[in-house]
C-alpha cells in the first residue's frame, strides 16, 4: 500500500478551549487522506499513540495527545450539495463554515447544538447535538463518511460499503480511525421563529413533556438559587414567510452585553466573594427579558459563549428528566454550594449508532457548568450520581468520572464497538489515557 509522504512534525504544547485539558506531543497537519495515512501506518510500526483534535472544544480529555497530536485543520472544504440534498466535507472544515457555505447554496442541516466552532469531525466524534423531541444529534445526518485506520487503510464507509464500520466511527470517539471527510444529509435553507422568556423549574417538571414538544426545538436554563428558568422555544418556518432578525441594538445588548460581558462579571464577583452567587444569580435570571424573533435556522440555534467554563452533560431517558430535575434542585437547595452558572435541559430523539448517547432511547441532556479553573466538586458529583441512578450517560466531550465496566452496563451495543476497535486498532495506536479508561485497554496491550 503507497501512501502520501507524511507531513513533518514540529514539538508543540497544546490546551483545550477550557483550559483544563494540557499536553506537549508532536503536531502534525495533514491535508490529505494519504498523508493521515502515512502518519498512522508509521506511528503503529514505531508502537507510538496518535490522537486527531479539531477545535479543542472538549472538556474531557478525549482528544489529549500522548505522543503525537494530528490536527485536521488541512482537512478542510465543502462541496457542492446534489439534487438529493447531501455534500461531502472536509472533516476539519468547522461548523460554523459549513452553516455559511450551506446557506449560500440555499441549504441548511436538519439541526444543530448551541456552539458552532468544532469542526465537524469533532463534533461528530464526540455525540454532539442540539435540541428537538423530533430530531437526532449530528450524527444522524451522516449518509457516508472516509475513515483511514491505524494500518493506513482507507475505508469508503455507508450503509452499503463497511457497514459495521459506518455505523460505529458516526460517534466514533476517534477510537477506530481518523475520519478525513463525511457526506451529510442537508434540507433546503428554512428558518426559525424564536420566542424566549422567563418560566420557572416548578412548571416545567409538572408540565415536562408537554412543555418539551410544544414546538420543533425547545430547551431551558434553570437557574440555580432560584426557581427561575430562561425558555427558548424554537419554530421551524419557510423562508417565504420572511425573516426579522432582532435590530441590531437588542442582538448586541441581549448576546454581548448581559449574556457575555455582564454574565462574566457576575462569574468573576461570585468567584471572589462566594456569598454573593445567590443574589447574582436572581440578577441574571431577571436580565434577560422576553424577546421574539425569526432568522435563517444556523443564526437562532447557535449562541455565542465567550465566558469559558468546564461542563458535564448526562443523557437520561426523557421520562426520567422530570425527577433527575427535582433530585437535582433537592441536593442543591440542601447544600451549601455556589452555582453561578444555569443548568442547560435539552432533548434528542432516539438514533441507532453504537455509542451515541441517544441510542435506543428518546433522551433528555441535562448540563451544569463551573467556570473555567476551578474544580467541579460535589456539584458536578451530584449531577452524575442522581443520573447514574436512572441510567444515564454522559457525553463523551464533557467531563465525568465513568470507567468501561460502568459504561458497558449503559449502552447495549457497547461490547459491539469495542470488539470492532479491537479489530481495527489493536495496538491502540488512537488511544489515549481517556479511551483506555472509557473502553477499555485495547487487545495487544492489554
């Protein structure tokens, strides 16, 4: 087998965007399949560890490099979308590129999380999604995607072509190989018609799933300290109907000032003085005022989050959300604890990848966050625990403390995808610290 040569390799030290997650390792930047391929097949002969990175976005240490660290920004572009709505893109291309791309071509994805600076393989790879009782996560758009394994082969991978493969490396972790371009399914550009406002957590436990389905996409910030809730609710419309963005005045003040500028002053007052994170927060949950608006789809999904945090998000099964919700404010409203930042609650419908953690089961996500550089403690424990109580599993880019032996209890399919990491990378030549923790050491080096 005749590889491109691979790119040299330069010493670099490396942070997420959190700033929890440090590594020195090798740095390369392929731009094409055959070179990844070049750069795996001689890092499993020499038994080093390689691990892909995009964004750096991750909280967990799923993309820490050990020996050498591949970033994908060279894997980049968009194609043209074909008459049955689907393009293929470069996997390092980032989100954020592909929304403007989609759109100039008169296209958009079905949906979409709230952050849009991973690249796609990145979000793909580590279960990223949105919200909407009707709708999967990224990975649910994948028709087709090219993957090059630690041997340096590379697989064309579909329902038809490497089936197994296709449909393990959609939330692959990086864990099988490294996914250099992925075909996604598009729909023609629509909108949404957004209305946010306050609610409150008693509502919306009694009137869960009522509250939930009410439109296409709905989600909602609980603030701890308080019974406070911030709702979004999302509408999905035609372009005919016409758009009105918010004037640009409210979108500044609303996005940049109270939800940016002013939230990091709250973080950093409730940082330096404790006591006062339960009147700040009533604050912040009284700031932001009813608003309504509509624009093309990417513009209201995505949020702007310039205040940096860490984050553990748990997966549970959308009828337990309503009683994960009431434990959680229960053990909060009997501790001590300062939460300055609100608790994110979305939905996914179900989906049939492996290791995504909507498998199977229609799902609620429930997010708590802290500021970046400072310990999650007994907060973040609370979260898992009463989660883990209902089966819950956490998102593979946010922070948690769960092992293989755990996890293969919360996902049926998961000895499926280690079996076939274990066949297509034996050696572990993609694994880190975090996957052999997450699933398992792999054969030869067990």
């Amino acid at each position: 087998m005749t590889h491109a040569p691979a790119p040299s390799a330069s010493r670099r030290r490396w942070r997420n965007w959190a700033g929890n997650q440090r590594a020195e390792a090798d740095v390369v930047h392929p731009r094409s399949a055959g070179e990844v391929a070049a750069v795996l097949a001689a890092a499993t002969g020499a038994e080093r560890r390689v691990r892909p990175v995009g964004s750096g976005h991750s909280f967990s240490a799923v993309a820490v490099p050990e020996d050498v660290q591949l970033v994908c920004d060279g894997l980049v572009g968009v194609g043209e979308v074909d008459g049955e709505g689907r393009v293929t893109v470069g996997a390092g291309t980032p989100l954020h590129r592909l929304n403007a791309e989609l759109v100039r071509q008169g296209w958009s994805l079905i949906n979409l999380g709230d952050i849009d600076r991973q690249t796609v393989a990145g979000a793909l790879s580590t279960g990223t999604h949105g919200t909407g009782a009707r709708f999967g996560g990224l990975a649910t758009q994948v028709r087709a995607l090219q993957l090059v394994t630690p041997s340096g082969e590379v697989l064309a991978c579909d329902p038809d072509r490497n089936p197994d493969v296709f449909s393990a490396a959609r939330v692959g972790l990086g864990a099988l190989g490294v996914v250099t371009a992925v075909t996604l399914q598009a729909v023609p550009a629509f909108a949404l018609r957004a209305v946010e406002g306050p609610g409150t957590l008693t509502a919306a436990i009694e009137g869960f799933d009522e509250l939930m389905t009410s439109t296409d996409h709905v989600e909602f910030y609980w603030f701890p300290h308080t019974d406070a809730t911030l709702l979004k609710c999302n509408t999905r419309v035609s372009l005919e109907e016409g758009l009105a963005p918010l004037p640009r005045w409210r979108a500044v003040w609303d996005d940049e000032i109270l939800a940016n500028a002013a939230f990091a002053g709250v973080v950093a007052a409730g940082r330096r003085v404790p006591a006062l994170v339960p009147p700040l927060a009533r604050m912040s949950a009284k700031a932001l005022g009813a608003r309504s608006w509509t624009d093309h789809a990417h513009r209201v999904f995505v949020s702007r989050r310039r205040v940096r945090f860490q984050e553990m998000e748990y997966a549970v099964p959308r009828a337990d959300a309503p009683a994960v919700l009431a434990e959680l404010r229960r053990v909060h409203e009997a501790s001590d604890w300062r939460a300055a930042f609100p608790v994110e609650v979305r939905l996914a419908a179900a989906d049939d990848i492996p290791l995504s953690t909507a498998s199977g089961r229609d799902t609620a996500y429930v997010a708590a966050h802290v500021p970046a550089g400072t310990a999650p403690g007994p907060w973040f424990d609370a979260l898992e625990s009463i989660a883990g109580s209902v089966g819950g599993r956490p998102h593979w880019g946010k922070l948690h403390g769960l092992d293989a032996a755990t996890l293969a209890g919360r996902y049926p399919r998961f000895a499926e995808f280690v079996a076939l990491r274990d066949r297509l990378d034996p050696a572990g030549t993609l694994s880190n610290a975090y996957l052999d923790r997450v699933l398992g050491v792999p054969a030869v080096r067990a």
